[in-house]
C-alpha cells in the first residue's frame, strides 16, 4: 500500500505556490508577533478607530464619539494616523461630512506632543487644516500627465487601451475628490474650525482658475457656506465673486452643465440662501419621528378643513365615491379608497369623463431649439425622473398635448406596444379606458427597472446628454442603469425620444448609442432589439412623420465610423421592414449619413469587407435601378485611381476647384469627399500644402467679399467635418491649417476681427487644439513670421482667454 502511495505520489506531484494562501486571522497574528509592542497597540488603535467610523450615524454620535476619546491617543503618528482616517471617511463618504465635521469640532483640542519638535505640543486641528489644505492645492493634472506619457509610450494597442481606461477613471476620481473635499472644508468652516480669509482665499484661487472642475468645487462650496460667508463685512468680496461668476455664465466659453450650476448658485444668492429644497442629510431617529409627527398635524389639519359630503351624484354611483369637494371636479378625496398600509389609491374610473377634446393644450414642436432638461447621474435623475401621476393611465401623448388626429403617431412614439395587438384603435382603448384593477401587473424583479422607469430615465438622461453634450457622464449615467433585461428598452426610447427633434439631436444620440455599443455597455443583440421595436412601427409611423427613414439613417449612421461595429448588422436589423420592401431605403439613409462624415471611399470599403450584398434589402431586378435612383453606385464600384493625377496638377488649380465647390450650397460633404477621392492620392492629402490649401479655401467661402470683410461662422460649422477628417487630429497639420489662415488674413490686410473670429470658432468646433494654437504661437520659424506680428495683436484676446484658466502660481 505505502508503495503504491508513494508511487502516486512520484506520478502526481503537486505544486506548491511561492506564496500560499492562508486565513487572515493567522496572518494578521504571524505579522503581529513580528511587530514591536508599541506598533501593535497603534495598528490597534487603527482598527479600533476605523471600525467606529463604520458605524457613525447621527444616532449613535453621541456613543461612538466617547470611544474615540477614550483611546490612548498620546503620539504625534498615532493621532496624525487618526486623523488621516477620519479625513478619508469623510471624503469617502460625502452625505454624512456633517456628521465627520462634528466628530473634528469635538477632537479639535487634542494635542499630543510633538515628535520633531521637543517641548512643543501638536493638535489635531492643525494636522486636519494641513491634510486639508494639501489636497485643496494638489496638482491634480501632475498625475494625468505621467499617465498620459505611459500611454504615449506603450507599443501595444491593448496596453493603449487599459491605461487611457485606468486614466479616465483617475481623472474621474480625482475631480470626485476635490469636490467631497470642498464639501467637507465648507463643513469644517460652518463649525467656526476655518477663518473667514480662509474660505475667502479658497473662493478666489477657485474663481480665478476658470477651469471647469474649479468652478464646479466653487459652486459645492458656496452652497455650503455662502450663507455664513455673505455678511455685511464681506459683502464687497462677494459682490465681486458673484459678478465674476455671472460674467462667465454670459460668455458661454464653458460648458452648458457648469453654467447652470454656476446660475443655480447665483439664484440661490437671489433667495437670500434659502435652497428649494432641503439638503438629505442623515437624521436621528428622533428627528425622523417628529417630521412624521408634523406631516400627520397637516393632514390631520387639511382633513378637518374638507369633512366628507354627500351628493345626488354619489348616491347615483352607489355611494362608491367618497371624495370631498364638487362632484366632477377631480377633488384630492374624489374616489380615494385606503389600503391597509394607509396609502390612498386613486381610482382610475372617473378618468372617463374627461374629454381631451375640450382641453386647451397645443402641440409643442421641438426641433432645433431643445429644451432645458433636468441633470446630473442616475441617481441625481431620481428626483427629476419620478411623476406623480397618482397611478392614472393617461395617455403619454395626450400629456404633451397632442391633438386626437396626431395621437396614434405618438402612441407610437412612446408608447409600448405588443406583437399579438394588430388593431392601434383597440389598444388605445385599452390604455385609457380600462380600470388599472382589471389588468393585473407582474410583480416587479428586484434591481431591475419597470418599463415606465427605465422610458423617465432615458428621456432624462438624453435630454440632459443633448443639452451640455458630455458624452462620459451619459456612459456613466446609462451603465448604471444598465440590465440585460431591459437595457434594450434604452435604445427604444432614446430613438423614440428625439425621432422628431432636429438633426443634430438624432446624430448626437446616434453616437451614443455607438459608444455605448463598442464600449460594451450594451450588447449588439440588445441594441438590434431595441431598434426593430421603431422599425417594426416605423411604416405606419410614415403617414405622420413622411421623413422617416431619413431620420432614421441619421439615428443609425453614426454606428458606422471606425469599424468596431460589424456593418453586417444592418441585415439583422432591417428584418422587420423586409415585407414591407422599406429596407433598402432604410439601408441607403444610413450609407449617406455616415459619407457625410467619413465619405464615399471609406464607406464603401466598409460595404466590401462586410460581405454584405444589395440583394439582402433588394429585389436581385430591381438593385441597378435602386442603386441609380438612390446614388448608391459608389458601394458596387471598383476601387480606381483619381482622374488627373495630382503631380500634374498644380496646388493652385486644386484650390480653384474647391472653391467653386465649397461656394456650391448644393455641394454638401459628402460630395467633397467624393471629389477629393477621386482627384486626390490618399497620400497627397497627407502633405501639408494639401492641408493648407483646404484650409485656405474653407476659410474663402467663409469670408463675405467687400470692403467690409465678415466671417460667416456657420460655413466653418458646416465644414467642420471636412476639416476634421484631414486634419486627422494630428497637432502637425493643425498648426498647417493656422499657418493657412495667416497668410489668407495677411492677404486680405487684416481685417478687424476676423483671425479672431476664426480662431475662436476653429476651437469651439473642436477642429484644432488648444496645444496647436499655443504651439503656432510660441513658433519661430523663419519662414513663417511674415505677418505674424500683426496677427497676434489680433488675437491677444483669445490667448490671454485661454491662459486665463492656467492657475498663477506664482
């Protein structure tokens, strides 16, 4: 037997790791014995510590806090390790600084003596002041610089790609942290543990800074202490920090979300410091039980103020309507029925009465101009999300004021629909008419989102995505309420959302949706099941809407850019339009769509390596006369070299050419693209006097002719996309396209405003970066100071804008 174990044993060698696991417990004893006595009782003290502060409430303030004095404390690294964990709780844990802040007010007096300097003593509100100061003048972008050249190094596509995630998570962060950090000094301050010249310096370097995450601390600090800070001393400085702030807010050179906080701040002042609503902080469970007390007071009191009556017309209905008030006036009693938990439940029958004929409502058409939405992450879309409709089925459309002869449509729109109801009529019926009771509801999952919260999401968190166009914080904001189950529902209400809105809405949303799906927040299969609930409608949806299908190519087009999704999708995705023969049309609006952007050449090349054939969305007769009608030759073309080859074609002609083109309002980008392609190498648009001479000629056909020289910005905005594919993102080309206008603004004698003008619409656009432009600024090279003086003195404005933000260190 012990032969045949120790066989086993010499066959079946088992491998013993470096560095086993073992129990925590052992582990922490085995370290503990190698430590001195002296740091055991401190990494004791530690623990004891942090297990207080994991249980700090309001209600056990009082009791937590004894404990804390009563440990042995009597080091300057004992209580400068206390205070760092305090500090990191109460950064960490935001809603409850006000709690943490008490605790620092009662440890304030605790000195200990000094370890570097004898006989002197050290408190602990000198190393929290320190901690806090430190942080507040941390160089945050020192660390995303560092990070940012690791990437500029790494060879590897996938290291690429892990680093620029785990920078934008520390980017992320770190501006988290600065804001909970202010939070907490504003705290501190409101315990008188800050001076006035403190708080007051604070909101001066913060305002002076001009950057965005700054300004977005000096608005969290402000709300918290602007009301204590706003005296009749101090009420020059304010007055000056308020001016400044409402100057930023009039030039609009940030961005939209910054701005609304900063006017939220400023309306705030306005009130005199008195918020619209209460700030949720954590209560005792005495507070919890007196609020109660006093909302049971008030409807107690509104009760005794509208006693039951009775009426011809409740006796009629079988003395089932119990409301106070008129009969048919929709009182807040009118046919309330108490349930055992004391919640009063809102019968849906009187809901029949109401003629939506006879309501004055008009339809409110959203196109261009969008509306100010609410803000914020999902779980700030809580507050704004929610309605209160008391459980009634009111039609959504009848809500945005829809005429009857449009409510089909936008039943459509938004509301949901099922495969086995084929009658419209019927199952608009059944939505307005039948009683809640009737039709029973499925209990909801756990962590899962209902239909109707997850359309209040969308609509928020799209509406807030259109308004400051912060395409992160929609990713953010969608993958927390991201769920198998449900998150196609997202891309069915977001289409449904902005199908009627205006362009520019509809492609924005469609890139998100791109992002969302190369990013893997959500699934191709989810995506296509989102989309095929509007196409299953959308021919029934074109007697309403006869722009259909072109709205729809430029919600789809967008997933067509840098290959990361598969363009085979679309055979999956016009399945249900299939019987219709709508698919074809549906596939042409996307193929056009994204040759506004990318072009023919590069859209075509997709087509080809996608294996996708036009008999997939077309009849095999009719593809030649479908491809004609529709422009789409360029998908089924060979590959061909330009007609005139560019080396024997001077710069110059190249220039005229464009200019007749660019000056064509009927000659959009997607054929200057077409055209560039065709008469231009690919390796020709790498050279600068290419880059130049596009340049030149965009800002020509932005320039009105006269002796009065006027930029006309929407030419560039209607460009953009042109310059932006060439331009590539590449700094070197970028300071090509600024040499460009140079020369172009020299030519014309400098004109009043017009560099400027340009500049300040190239960088809005996003077309060339700010390091381009410090960079053609900073440059001495010889051959391009001709007019570069003059040019600068232009252009002063815009530069000392741009440093403006650059904090003086000095």
């Amino acid at each position: 037997m012990d032969s045949q174990g120790n066989y086993l044993q010499e066959i079946y060698q088992l491998h013993k790791a470096e560095y086993p696991w073992r129990p925590g417990r052992i582990f922490e004893t085995a370290k503990s014995e190698e430590l001195d006595e002296t740091e055991a009782r401190t990494q004791g003290i530690y623990k004891r510590v942090k297990s207080i502060l994991n249980k700090l409430t309001p209600q056990k303030f009082k009791t937590l806090l004894k404990q804390v004095q009563d440990l042995n404390i009597d080091t300057e690294t004992r209580l400068k390790g206390v205070t760092d964990l305090i500090y990191e709780q109460a950064v960490s844990e935001p809603m409850y600084s006000v709690t943490y802040a008490n605790m620092c007010r009662y440890l304030m007096q605790l000195k200990v003596p000094s370890d570097s300097k004898p006989g002197e003593k050290i408190n602990f509100r000198v190393i929290l002041l320190t901690k806090c100061q430190r942080e507040f003048e941390k160089d945050k972008d020192a660390d995303l610089k560092a990070r940012q050249k690791k990437i500029d190094e790494a060879v590897s596509e996938d290291v690429k790609k892990q680093l620029q995630e785990e920078m934008e998570i520390a980017a992320t962060t770190a501006r988290r942290r600065s804001i909970r950090n202010i939070r907490f000094i504003g705290e501190l301050f409101k315990l008188k543990m800050l001076t006035e010249n403190i708080m007051h310096d604070c909101v001066f370097k913060l305002l002076r800074s001009r950057d965005e995450e700054n300004l977005e601390c000096l608005c969290r600090l402000l709300t918290t202490i602007g009301k204590e800070l706003d005296k009749e001393k101090a009420k020059p400085r304010v007055d000056q920090y308020f001016q400044k702030m409402q100057k930023i807010v009039g030039e609009k050179k940030t961005s939209s979300r910054v701005r609304f906080m900063l006017q939220d701040v400023i309306d705030l002042r306005l009130c005199n410091w008195v918020p619209r609503r209460e700030d949720n902080n954590p209560k005792t469970i005495d507070q919890i039980h007196k609020e109660a007390a006093k909302e049971n007071a008030q409807r107690t009191y509104m009760l005794s103020q509208n006693p039951p009556q009775s009426s011809n017309k409740q006796s009629r209905d079988g003395g089932r309507s119990r409301g106070g008030g008129p009969p048919n006036r929709g009182g807040p009693q009118q046919n309330n029925q108490r349930n055992d938990d004391g919640w009063n439940t809102v019968a849906s029958k009187p809901l029949r009465n109401i003629d939506l004929s006879k309501m004055k409502i008009t339809k409110t058409t959203v196109d261009e101009n969008i509306q100010v939405g609410p803000g914020g992450g999902s779980s700030r879309f809580g507050v704004w999300g929610r309605g209160s409709n008391n459980g009634d089925h009111i039609n959504s459309s009848s809500q945005e004021g829809d005429s009857p002869a449009k409510a089909p449509a936008n039943r459509n729109l938004t509301g949901r629909t099922t495969p086995s109801s084929s009658n419209p009529a019927s199952r608009e019926r059944s939505r307005s008419r039948e009683p809640r009771m009737d039709k029973p509801e499925a209990a909801p999952v756990p962590g899962i989102l209902s239909e109707d919260e997850m359309e209040k999401k969308t609509k928020t968190i799209i509406d807030e995505y259109l308004h400051i166009n912060d395409l992160k914080e929609a990713l953010m904001c969608v993958s927390e309420i991201s769920n198998p189950a449900t998150v196609h529902l997202f891309i069915e209400f977001s289409i449904n959302h902005v199908l009627e809105r205006s362009s520019k809405a509809r492609q924005q949303t469609g890139h998100l949706h791109h992002d969302l799906v190369s990013k893997k927040i959500i699934s191709v299969d989810s995506y296509l099941k989102g989309l095929n609930q509007t196409l299953q409608i959308a021919e029934d949806m074109e007697i309403d809407i006869p722009k259909i299908w072109q709205y729809l190519g430029e919600l789809i087009g967008p997933m067509i850019q840098d290959g990361s999704v598969p363009l085979n999708f679309l055979k999956q995705a016009c399945e249900p339009l299939q019987a219709s023969g709508k698919s074809g049309v549906v596939v042409a609006a996307v193929l056009h769509d994204a040759s506004q952007r990318l072009g023919h050449k590069k859209v075509a090349s997709l087509w080809k390596s996608s294996a996708l054939e036009w008999t997939d969305f077309v009849s095999a007769k009719n593809v030649t006369e479908f491809l004609a009608d529709e422009k789409l030759e360029f998908t089924v073309a060979a590959d061909s070299q330009p007609s005139t080859p560019v080396d024997k074609v001077s710069f110059e002609t190249i220039q005229e050419q464009l200019l007749v083109r660019l000056r064509d309002v009927n000659f959009d980008n997607e054929h200057m693209f077409d055209w560039i392609e065709a008469n231009i190498p690919d390796e020709s648009t790498k050279n600068p006097k290419f880059i130049r001479t596009l340049m030149t000629v965009v800002c020509k056909s932005a320039v009105s002719e006269g002796p009065n020289y006027k930029v006309n910005e929407n030419v560039i905005k209607q460009r953009q996309s042109l310059l932006v594919k060439y331009l590539d993102s590449q700094q070197e080309f970028e300071i090509q396209a600024l040499y460009a206008l140079q020369a172009f603004v020299k030519e014309l004698q400098h004109p009043g405003g017009v560099l400027r003008t340009f500049f300040e619409t190239l960088y809005d656009e996003d077309i060339i970066s700010e390091d381009a432009f410090n960079q053609w600024s900073n440059s001495n090279d010889p051959a391009e100071q001709e007019g570069k003086g003059v040019a600068m003195k232009q252009v002063v404005h815009f530069f000392a804008w741009l440093k403006e933000g650059e904090q003086d260190e000095s």
